[in-house]
C-alpha cells in the first residue's frame, strides 16, 4: 500500500478549501454555491459537499495531463520487419 507524500494534495478538496471557494462555512450553503459556480459535486451522507479536485480544476478552466490532448504516437506498423 502506497502511502502519500504530506505534500500531495488529497483527491477531493479539503473543508478548508471548500470554505475558501465558497466563502461558506455551513454544508448546505456551501453545496448550493458550488452547484451555481457549476463546479459538479454531490452530497456525502452527513450533508458536507464532495468535490473532487480533477472536477474542480476541470469547471475552472485548468488545464491537467488527464485533459491534455496525448502526443501523436509512432506509428509501428511502418516498421519493417528485420
């Protein structure tokens, strides 16, 4: 079992983020901001948003290796067989 770095940031956004986007402290408040920035997110079973940080920077616009278009790739079947 792989065991993160401190520096890694977690996969969803922290309470202490969610507080800073949303300028809101209550769970409700802060679920209802967040769908009217249409930054996607749903509702854990104790009523606090779950964002995950991929859906986040994807609604804002940031560009991640997961969204980048991939290089072209060699094409192998040129190759001649030796």
């Amino acid at each position: 079992m792989d065991i993160p770095f401190k520096s890694e940031k977690p996969i969803n956004l922290t309470k202490r983020e969610l507080i800073d986007i949303t300028m809101k402290k209550r769970k409700k408040s802060q679920l209802n901001a967040l769908l009217m920035m249409g930054i996607p997110c749903c509702s854990r079973p104790d009523g606090s948003p779950l964002v995950s940080r991929l859906a986040f920077e994807q609604a804002m616009g940031a560009t991640t290796s997961l969204t980048r278009s991939n290089k072209s790739q060699p094409e192998f079947g040129s190759l001649k067989d030796a």
